[in-house]
C-alpha cells in the first residue's frame, strides 16, 4: 500500500484551485483528439484520407508540446465534458465545498444549445470530427457513449435539483439508443457505436448504455427501457474472460485490457444490479473487481494504463481508478485509502501549479498539456467523489 495519502483539507484547497482554473476558461480547451479541427491541416493535400487523418490525430496526440495555437485548432467546449463537470459540480455544491448553483445552471444551458442538430430526440457528439480505423465520426455527430454521458448528468441534475426539463432531455436521451442505436439478433444484442447501423461489440458502450437505460427505467417506471438493457448487460456479462477481464471489443483489432474501460464496465454494471434488482450480475461484478484490484495497480498502488504496461501513467486512469476505487469501497475496507493515495501521487506528480492537471507521465518525460475533457473534467469528479 503506497505511503502518500493526503488530508481532506489539502483536498478541498485542490478542487477549489482546480474548479476556478476551469471556470476561468469556460469550461473550454483542448482535447487528445482534437487535431481534426485544425484549420491548417485540412488545407494540407492529403488531409480528407483514412491515414492522414488517423497519422494527424496519433502524432498531435503524443506530442509531449502544444501545437495547436499554431495550428489554429480552437479551444472547444466538449458535451462530454461539460457532463463531467457538471457531475462534479453537483457532487461538490452538496457537499457544501462550493456553491455552483450559477454554473450547474450554465452547464445545462450549454448541454441543451450543444445537442445535435437535425433529430428529433436530444443526443450528444464530440466537438471534434475523429477517425476510427473503419469511419470518420462528423463534428458534432451524436454518438452512443458522449449521449449516455451526458443523460447521465442530467439524471444526476434531475435528483438533486428537481429539475424536470433535465429529466425530460435524458428520457429523450434514451429513447435515441433505445429507437436508433439498439438492436438484438437471438440472443447477441448491443448498441450501435460509434455510428448508427455497425453492430460490432464495443463492451463499455454497450455496458454504459444499459446502465442509462437501467437508470431510466427506474426513474420514469417505463418497462420499455429495463428488458434492452438486461439482454445487453447479459450479453457483455458472457464474454467476460475466465479471469475477470474483458477486452475493449469484439474484433481482432480491439484485444486489449485497459484500465478506465474496464472501471466503466464495473460502474455500469453496479448500476444495473441498483436500478434493476438484478442480482445475477454480482458474482460478475466482484469476478471484474477483483481482477481491476490485482491486475491495473503496481505494488506501491499506482494505477496502470493497460493490464499489463504501466506507461503512460495518465490523468484519465488516474481519475477512473480513483472513482472506481470509491464506487466499491464495500467490497474491500482498503480501496478508499487506496484512492487517497492515488490521487496523493497524482498531486506529487501529475498537477501544475496553476491547479490544473497533466495529460500523461512517460518513463523519461512528462507531457503537461492541459486537455479539459480528458484530464480535468475528470479528475475534478474523482476529487468531488473522494469530498463526498
């Protein structure tokens, strides 16, 4: 068990720092993936190819400096993100760290004005066009995992607030997976991502939508919402590898174990015992659990990118760790000690003195790019949970 826990006073003072570096930019900024949005490299000859695109995006990415002034790519903000936000937000102003009844409300109103463009359901895409090895996803194109994210804020929003036009845009939510990205074939069934109409398995979407539509169920008493998500979560339930894991996907291409997905998977699916009363899933859940506890932590309990490979050490990892850590605390009395410390290196290691955090720590250099979405939104909900 690492040594470098830290006091919740030292804690509070890092959400309050963190939280005024994002107000301070609006809840805007760059992201990992955002290279599609340069306006010089779309002049390039070249630029509308598969391998440019992914090229462009892969090198931007791991660069360890910002060049994205230069080449004229905006600061942008992301539906994703605001949705982490305002999850955090909400965590933080009940437990009277901060009083963000201003901002939860801005944050609504720019999820709301974000929606996509053009249907008659609210959904939510990135602000970014990104190519997958098999598509180009549009800018602003809704896709499965950014709508399941941001419906899920609002719930959050709709419990603590009472606000009934976010449960109103969240039911909206998920009546687009349910109309357009769900589909079932015998016994495999999903959810289409990242478009409508692929019907490849991607388990942490397919998890996470079931979850959304769980939660949906539970909210609203429509039945219509519960027997998708079980048939889902059921389906993603049997491919789970005889050691606990599952991998990313289906496909040849997606046979990887990394940390944060498998937190969503573990997340999703404690949702769904919650919303369901499916007790079917708990042998699966501490099957995953216990797996995450033994295979995406070192010994001296930092968190690892893949199941196998430490490096990079990223703010994203470090984030989901720390939640899913919070999130089981009654399935081992040392996983809250073992966030705490955690995030006590993050703060050594991984955060600028201006409050914001860095995207990644490499073996032989770190790269302090701020990314709003990938890094802060998230560390600022690992913090407000850890407050909480």
């Amino acid at each position: 068990m690492p040594e470098n826990e830290i006091s919740r006073e030292k804690l509070v003072e890092v959400a309050l720092k963190l939280w005024e570096y994002c107000v301070k930019n609006d809840f805007s900024g760059y992201d990992p993936y955002d290279a599609l949005n340069s306006r010089l490299l779309n002049k390039i000859p070249g630029s509308r190819t598969k391998f440019f695109r992914l090229a462009a995006t892969q090198i931007l990415k791991r660069l360890p400096f910002n060049l994205r002034p230069l080449l004229l790519i905006p600061r942008t903000q992301n539906p994703k993100a605001l949705a982490i936000f305002l999850k955090a937000a909400l965590r933080l102003t009940q437990s009277k760290i901060i009083d963000a009844s201003e901002q939860i409300n801005y944050l609504i109103n720019c999820i709301e004005q974000l929606r996509a463009e053009g249907l008659p359901y609210y959904c939510w895409g990135y602000s970014f066009p990104w190519q997958t090895r098999g598509v180009l996803v549009p800018r602003g194109a809704p896709n499965l995992v950014c709508t399941v994210f941001v419906a899920d804020a609002l719930l959050d929003a709709y419990e603590f607030l009472g606000n009934k036009h976010c449960l109103e845009m969240a039911i909206s939510a998920a009546d687009y997976i349910l109309d357009k990205l769900y589909w079932s074939d015998n016994g495999n069934a999903g959810f289409s991502y990242p478009q409508r109409g692929l019907r490849i398995h991607v388990y942490n979407a397919d998890l996470l939508a079931s979850a959304l539509l769980a939660r949906t169920y539970h909210l609203s008493g429509e039945h219509k919402y519960r027997d998708p998500a079980l048939k889902v979560a059921r389906y993603v339930a049997s491919c789970q590898n005889k050691d606990g894991s599952w991998y990313y996907g289906e496909t040849t291409e997606s046979k990887w174990i990394d940390n944060f997905h498998t937190g969503y998977n573990l997340m999703a699916l404690k949702d769904i015992v919650k919303y369901t009363g499916q007790e079917e899933f708990t042998p699966i859940i501490r099957k995953g659990f216990e797996y995450y506890r033994q295979n995406f932590f070192t010994p001296k309990g930092l968190p690892k990118y893949y199941n196998n490979k430490l490096y990079p050490i990223d703010s994203h990892c470090i984030a989901q760790s720390i939640i899913t850590l919070e999130l089981f605390r009654d399935q081992n009395e040392e996983n809250h000690r073992l966030a705490m410390a955690t995030m006590g290196w993050a703060l050594e290691r991984m955060r600028d003195k201006k409050g914001y955090f860095y995207y990644q720590k490499h073996r032989f250099y770190t790269n302090k790019i701020s990314y709003m979405r990938w890094s802060q939104a998230w560390m600022l909900l690992a913090i407000s949970m850890l407050l909480s």
